[in-house]
C-alpha cells in the first residue's frame, strides 16, 4: 500500500486512527449488546485476529474499554486495564456519545484518566453512538512499579 493509501485509511478508518498495528494482541473489556460491531470488526481486521476476552490471562498489546455511567468507578476500571497492557501499551477508552444512554462527561474522563496514571493522546468519533480516548501510560511512571 502507498504512504498515499496509508494516510487516506488513517483518516477514514478510526481504528486505524486510533494506532492499533498488525498482530498486536488487543483485549476487549465491558463487551455488550450495545457495543458498535463496525468497529470490533475494523480493529480485528487492523490486527488480524479477533478480539481476546476478560479471561484472557495474559498481558495485551492494547485494551479496548467499553464504558457506561451506569457501569461503575471509571477510576477503577482503568486502572484494573493498565494492569493487562505491555509497558508502553494503550487502553481505547470507549464510551457512550453525549445524548445516548451511559453517556459519561469528559471531565470524568479527564480526571479518572490523570488519577489512573494515564494521557489522553488522541479522541475521535468512533461511530454513530461512541466516541474513543486513546489513553496512554507514561512509560517512565510505568517502569517504577
């Protein structure tokens, strides 16, 4: 594929925006019945092979992180996903548009995110009823643990 075709997907696709790579293993955290199955199937085709679950007892390359108001302490749950990334790795927090039901402030996520340890590199719309943060932890704060 061209540079040209690269940065013509990049903008077009949100998964690939988004930074995931060829043969990274990607663990899917807070799947349900509403999550956007357009975008599952763009990051399983980026990575080329399907989404690992909850269970999966090993460390990700990624964590994709549905989350809904209603689903708890965001602080927690991104915590409880830095623990199943590589040093370096990234968690796409993914959650609800404003208007949908389990919409979540983005105050919320600004200051769970800073409490996990975690920056916001990159927000996109994802889709027509989600939006995604592409969170990253520093590599230096994760190194000391």
């Amino acid at each position: 594929m061209s540079a040209t075709a690269d940065h013509a997907e990049e903008r077009t696709n949100p998964a690939a925006r988004l930074g995931f790579q060829p043969e990274q293993v990607v663990q899917e955290i807070g799947y349900d019945d509403d999550v956007d199955q357009e975008l599952r199937k763009t990051i399983e085709d980026i990575v080329g092979s399907e989404l690992v679950d909850e269970d999966y007892d090993d460390v990700a390359d990624a964590v994709v992180l549905w989350f809904r108001d209603e689903d708890g302490d965001l602080t927690d749950a991104l915590v409880d996903a830095t623990t199943y990334i590589e040093e370096g790795g990234s968690i796409l927090l993914l959650t609800p548009k404003t208007g949908r039901t389990g919409y979540v402030e983005p105050s919320d996520i600004s200051e769970a995110s800073t409490t996990a340890g975690l920056s916001a590199s990159k927000s996109v719309s994802v889709g027509k009823d989600w939006s995604g943060s592409r969170l990253v932890t520093p590599k230096a704060a994760k190194s000391k643990r």
